[in-house]
C-alpha cells in the first residue's frame, strides 16, 4: 500500500476524519485523527531506515498505529512491522509502506487503531 493508497483509505473509510501537518519542519508527516475527541490514530512519515534498525539508508514512508497491547508482540514478527517509531512501543507500531506488509494488513491494523482511539 502506498502512503496515496493509505490516505484515500482512511478518508473513505473513516468519515469522521481529520488531517493535518502538526510540523512545520516535517510537512510530509500526516496526523490523522477523530473529529470528535481529536485523538490521533494513525500518523504517517517519511523517515530513514536506520530509525527501524535497517544497516543500509534510505528515506522511507511508514505509518504509526495504536495497537492493542497483547498483541504487538505477535504483529512485530513480521516483515515490514516494526517496534514503534518516536511513540510508546507498548501501545504502537510503526509500518512500512513499501510493499513488505500486505495491504489487508495493513487495513486491519487501521481500524484497529481507529476503534481503540475512538
């Protein structure tokens, strides 16, 4: 899934949505978050991979989720899902868009981060 995928999924899957750029020295860093109590729900970036402990750099896009706690153990074993980046790592996680997760996946771990956000 790519971060224009992700975008358009979130805005037509979640009406109650709101976007904005909270840093102005990070204008490709995206916080999306319910209209109602303005929690946050998903935040996407572009950061280096050496942020997600990759040997090589490179600039990468990637999306932070809230997840439930019990289960990010099991979601952090598997490719392109990572130990939260710049957030509590016992509550988010961060992933990767760059075609390493699936893009159901992907979509599950959204609305799991919209429902326990909400």
């Amino acid at each position: 899934m790519t971060r224009e995928d992700l975008e358009a999924y979130i805005h037509n899957q979640f009406e109650d949505t709101t976007t904005n750029t909270p840093w102005t020295q990070f204008p490709h860093y995206k916080v999306f978050r319910h209209q109602g109590n303005h929690k946050w729900f998903a935040l996407v970036m572009n950061i280096t991979t050496d942020k997600l402990g990759w040997s090589s750099i490179r600039p990468i896009d990637v999306l932070n989720i809230k997840c439930e706690p019990t289960m990010i153990g099991t979601f952090r074993k598997e490719p392109g899902i990572y130990a939260a980046y710049h957030m509590n790592k016992a509550n988010w996680l961060t992933v990767s868009l760059d075609g390493s997760v699936p893009t159901e996946r992907i979509k599950m771990l959204l609305d799991m981060s919209y429902r326990l956000t909400k």
